[in-house]
C-alpha cells in the first residue's frame, strides 16, 4: 500500500480546527494560551484543549501541541501545569525550540514524542542528528531549504516536516531579533510584530518592502515530496481564518487522491502578490512580495463557497452494517469500519407487525441518514423475517447510538496514555562570577578590525573571528574562538574546513545552531555557546553542559537581570556591545532591489534609519540601526563571566574610540544607541 504523507494543518482557533478536521486533515497542530510561537491567535484553555483533542481524535487526527516559544526561569511551574494539561488531554507530541524545555519534557513525560521546531533552527544533517541524539521524533526543516537540501536531512532516521504552504519569513528561521530589538515583541516569544513586512528600501523608494516575501506553494511538487518520503506536510497559517485552512487541506487532500486541486481558488483566498517555490527549487528570484488590494478583493470571492465547504466533513470513513429484526429475537445493529473497529448495538424484542413490516427499504433508509458523522453508509446486510415491525424513530436510536459508540472507540484507540514522571533537579551551582568586572571577548568580521584590536592595548580574554578570516591568517591566534556560517546547508565543506583549522593549530569554535555543536565536537573543538542557540535557562546551559561546551552567550532577549540568574553552571556571557545581528537571510534584500554593483550596504525603513547590510558566505546578515551600548552602565553586568563586544560595521577608528570608552566607563557615550533588551526587556508569558 502507498504510503502518503500527513496532511499538518494549522488550527488557531475552533474554528479552524473544524476546518482542518472536515476538509480531510491528518493532524492539527494549535498553541495553548502560554508559550505557543503565535500568542496573537485565539488559542486554546485547559478545556477547549480537552474538547479539541476529543474531536481530533474522534476522527482519528492527531494534535500536536506548540510549546515553541524560550522559556525564563520564571515561568517552569507554568509550563509544568501546561505539560500536565497535555499529558491529560492525551496530545500526540509537543513541538518544541527551547533546548531546555525539550530536555524537561523528555524528563517529565518520557513517552511524549517531540518534534524540532523550525525555529530551532535546523537546516543541515548535522542539526538533524543533535535533534535524534537528544530524543526527538520529528525535525521541521527550516523553511530556506532546498529540496536536495532537505533529501540529505531525510537519510538521518527522523521523520521530517516541511512547510509546503504559507508564509515564509525573511530571516533564517530561528535566528529573528527584528522585532525584539525595535519593539520588544520577540519571534522567539510568539509576539513577532511583523516588522519585515514594513517598507524597507536600498535606494530611498517607500513603498518598497525589501524584507517581505510572497507566500511559499510546493502543492505543484507534491509527488516529488512524497518520492522524497517527507513525513508530513505542513500548512502555515495559526493566523489565518478558517476558510483559509479549509482551502489549503482541500488542495492537498486533493493531490493525494489523485485529483487537480484549485490553485487559483488557493491564490484568491491569501496571498502576497502570488506564490514561489524558490528556496525549494534554488532558484531564488522573484521572490518577494506583499499583500495588495486586489490580493484582499480575491479573497472575497471565494470566502462564501469555502465557508461551506469547511462545515461538513469532506472526507468519510465507510462502514458496513449488518441490521436483523426478526420476531421475539432483539433487534440488533452491527457496524463496522474498514480497521476492524466494530460495534453492536441492540433494542427491544421485534413485534408483529399491524401494517407494513419493516424491509431493507426502510433500513437502509434511516440507517443512512448519517447527516455530519464522520461515517458514511457503505454496505448494509439485513436480515428481515417480513413480519414484524420497527419505527424509524427506533431504527434513527439504533444509529445514533451505534456511531457514537463507534466515536468511543476510535477516541479511544487514538488517544495515547502518558505517565508523569520526576525531572532531575538541575547540576550543583558552581561559582564562576566574581566581584569584579567580567573578561571581554572581542569579535571581528574583518581583517582590518582585527588588526585595530590588536593594535590597542585592551584587556581581550578572547578573541572572534569568522572561520573564513582564520583561514587567511598565517599562524592561529591563542585566543582566538572561530565563528561559524550560521547557515550553511551541506555539512561536508565546513567538516573538511574545520579539520584543516583544527590541524593547523586553531582550538576553540563559538556554536550559534545545533548544527555547530555536532560539527565543532566531531573536529575536536573546544565548544562555546553562542548568541544563536538561544540560552535563555537554567536547563538549556545544563544540556550545553552534558554536552561538553565549555562556556555560553546568552540570548539577547533576556534582562542583565535574568541573565544573571543563569549564573551557576556555567560561566555566562551577555552581548554588551555592537550592532546586533538582527536578521541573517538567505536572500539579500539589497541585491534584488539595486543588484550588487549598487550595494550601499544598508536599508532604510520608514522612519528613516538605515540597517547596515552585509553578506557572509552564503547569506546577508541586517545589523541593528543602532549599537548596544552599556560603557556606563558596567555595573549592571557584574557577575558575568564574558561581555562581548562586537565590531561588524565599525571603522578602525571606531574599534579605538569603542574600546577606550570601555576601558574607561562614562568617559563618552554616542549620540544614538540602544541597551537593547538588558533593561527593558520582553514582557512575561505568565501575568504575576
């Protein structure tokens, strides 16, 4: 038998839900009211999550629950009660981003299966083979993958899910900070403000959104996704109306069946100036988009019909029944679905009857009324003696009662049991901090900032430099940490680039994704944490700490205050300065609206501040407007181990000019900077 992919579908609501369910879906996958990647969706309570997953699993759909947001210290009694309401509502896994979070559940709940966000950022074998070594099931493919990519990913031995329809975000997934650092509503906390999809140009024009993509559609691969053996296919869209879910599993439920499915009526219902499968196929042009008047004038149209179509389920089970009514014996219904599924359901002794006796006539007319079950009549045997006599009001009983012990047992044989177990308490505090201030790591993006750092006399524990510049120096530096492409889909190159530094002297790797932790170890690197795994917990520095690194960055998104109550397990690191990485994409957004030659290396955006832009080895990075700064406010980060100060787009005079001023707080402050998230910070995911 063919085996098709699964049919992911978005449930934001009940609503959707419904949809997703009717229209043919195999699996939903929906946030609660805490930690969900989509805080602005309707979501789910405690017992709107225990009615959607007995309608899911009344219907043999699996729900998948999104516990993909970073998890503060704050908030583990939270997201404990919110993991008992899983295990009770009997949920099918958890898909998750936080390191730590992913080690608790395994822990708590040890037969909970757990899938690898795609904000997890994943997009190699290497991050693949992290995720399997530390207990998951599934991976979501980062959505900048191409399909041989992404073929590479499917030999590890996870199921893998890819988003085959819906919006795609700019940035590599998982590594966002846009939002975060200009409005303090965090991708990695569900609250993305969406500014991507604002104006942003490279040559003054302000209607043009260099940060905003059209919409992904791989609907036309879909027997190339299958060929690949691509577990499931998952629809964007927690955001979205009903009618859109409707759609969308229509379409696809639609390809499996053999059928054409409507990709006009698809476009008409959301789109962003149309579709692309660009990052998919690898031919990335023409990618970029945004929602326009006629884009929301399409969607009327079609709004009604989809309407109706989300309000009944599309797709039937068959079931067989077997009807006898013979005098004195009990009337009796047999029903039967295709798995072996049976019920049998009996009334009162038959009686003579004073008219027309019952026949098969009447029986398959009232047993087939199955109105909005999820059942459809497909064979009936009857067993009729032609002398007594059954209402029909009797017969609609018998076939209520039969399909919904049938529901019972389908909700039954579909929901699993989970036990609750004790997590082991976190390692023993270790003291790292100290009264005094913490060492400086100094990162480089070139050659020339190198060599202002090494022309100052400044106290550098450790310097960063990118892989690429090490590469081009004669002798390794002894402090010296190498960075790694944050993106960089073939694993080969970057192990062979790696044991060739290795062997020539260089010791130390800083590891921003999963990826990097598996490459750096299998090398025989010294590991470092870096800004791009996340760390915002106790429990992710302690699985960083089972795994041999040596020391961590923390995210970016937390408070001097909550990363200081990290402290005790490893030394700790905060980002005190630099123009902070807050976009890293596949695409430059400069290239294709002036084309390299007429690259200024930045975009403005509508207020008129201008991001510095520039590519790496296979992606752009947009830096923050704006510099972190804390050179007076030093006191405030006593008790980290590391502050790193980063230079990127900074001239040699302004290394000298950044370095004096920490070498000597409060002796100047620029005229335009941010303290990022230090001290605001996000807001809290649970009301205190």
């Amino acid at each position: 038998m063919r085996h098709y992919p699964e049919i992911l579908a978005p449930a934001g609501s009940m609503e959707a839900l419904t949809a997703a369910v009717h229209c043919g879906a195999d699996a939903v996958y929906l946030g609660a009211t805490l930690f969900s990647a989509r805080q602005n969706a309707h979501n789910f309570d405690a017992s709107a999550l225990q009615e959607a997953t007995a309608f899911c699993h009344t219907n043999g759909v699996k729900v998948y629950l999104t516990v993909n947001t970073l998890i503060f210290d704050t908030e583990w009694k939270a997201l404990d009660q919110l993991l008992q309401i899983a295990a009770a509502c009997a949920i099918d896994a958890c898909i998750v981003q936080d390191l730590g979070v992913a080690d608790y559940i395994r822990h708590r709940i040890p037969d909970m299966p757990l899938h690898a966000s795609t904000q997890m950022t994943i997009y190699s074998p290497a991050g693949a083979i992290w995720a399997k070594e530390h207990g998951f099931s599934r991976v979501v493919v980062a959505r900048e993958m191409t399909r041989t990519e992404i073929q590479k990913v499917c030999k590890i031995g996870l199921e893998v899910e890819q988003f085959v329809h819906g919006a795609l975000c700019m940035c590599i997934s998982g590594q966002c900070y846009l939002s975060a650092m200009i409005g303090s509503r965090s991708a990695n906390r569900g609250c993305c403000a969406q500014a991507c999809r604002l104006p942003f140009t490279a040559k003054g024009n302000r209607q043009a959104a260099a940060l905003s993509l059209k919409d992904v559609c791989l609907l036309p691969h879909y027997q190339k996704l299958c060929e690949d053996g691509i577990a499931s296919l998952k629809i964007e869209g927690r955001m979205k109306r009903p009618e859109y879910v409707a759609a969308a599993v229509t379409a696809l439920r639609q390809l499996r069946e053999g059928q054409q499915p409507d990709l006009q009526m698809l476009r008409a219902v959301f789109s962003r100036s149309g579709f692309t499968d660009g990052y998919y196929t690898g031919k990335r042009t023409q990618m970029f988009g945004t929602r326009q008047k006629e884009d929301v004038k399409a969607a009327e149209t079609v709004l009604p019909k989809l309407a109706e179509l989300a309000k009944k389920p599309a797709v039937r089970v068959p079931i067989a029944m077997t009807a006898t009514v013979r005098l004195g014996q009990p009337i009796t219904l047999t029903a039967s679905l295709p798995d072996g599924t049976s019920v049998t359901v009996r009334d009162v002794p038959a009686e003579p009857a004073k008219n027309k006796p019952c026949d098969a006539a009447l029986l398959e007319r009232q047993l087939s009324k199955l109105g909005n079950t999820a059942y459809e009549l497909d064979s009936l045997t009857t067993n009729c003696d032609g002398c007594s006599a059954i209402s029909a009001a009797a017969l609609n009983a018998l076939r209520r009662t039969a399909t919904d012990e049938l529901d019972a047992l389908r909700r039954k044989n579909h929901t699993p049991i989970y036990s609750l177990k004790e997590v082991p308490p976190l390692p023993k505090e270790r003291h790292h901090q100290s009264a005094s201030l913490p060492a400086y790591w100094i990162q480089v993006r070139t050659k020339e900032q190198l060599q202002a750092v090494q022309n100052i006399h400044f106290p550098v524990k450790r310097m960063l430099l990118p892989l690429a510049l090490a590469e081009q120096l004669k002798e390794p530096i002894p402090t010296a940490i190498l960075t790694l492409p944050t993106f960089a889909p073939d694993d080969n190159p970057l192990q062979q680039r790696l044991a060739v530094c290795r062997k020539n002297g260089w010791k130390d790797v800083l590891c921003d994704t999963t990826a990097h932790l598996i490459l750096g170890k299998q090398a025989g690197f010294t590991l470092h944490g870096g800004t791009g795994l996340n760390i915002a917990n106790r429990h992710s520095i302690a699985v960083l700490q089972q795994f041999g690194v040596q020391d961590t960055l923390l995210s970016v998104e937390l408070t001097a205050r909550q990363g200081l109550s990290c402290n005790g397990i490893l030394p700790i690191g905060v980002f005190a300065y630099g123009h902070f990485p807050v976009m890293k994409t596949r695409l430059c957004p400069i290239r294709e609206e002036v084309g390299c030659r007429a690259c200024s290396h930045a975009l403005t955006d509508r207020t008129g501040r201008q991001f510095p832009v520039f590519c790496m080895e296979s992606y752009a990075v947009l830096y923050n407007a704006v510099p972190v700064w804390m050179a007076d406010k030093l006191e405030m980060l006593q008790g980290f181990s590391t502050l790193l100060l980063s230079f990127s787009v900074e001239s040699e005079k302004q290394v000298y000019q950044v370095l004096r001023a920490y070498q000597h707080p409060g002796s100047s402050i620029p005229s335009d900077y941010t303290r990022g998230l230090l001290l605001r910070g996000l807001p809290s995911a649970v009301q205190k």
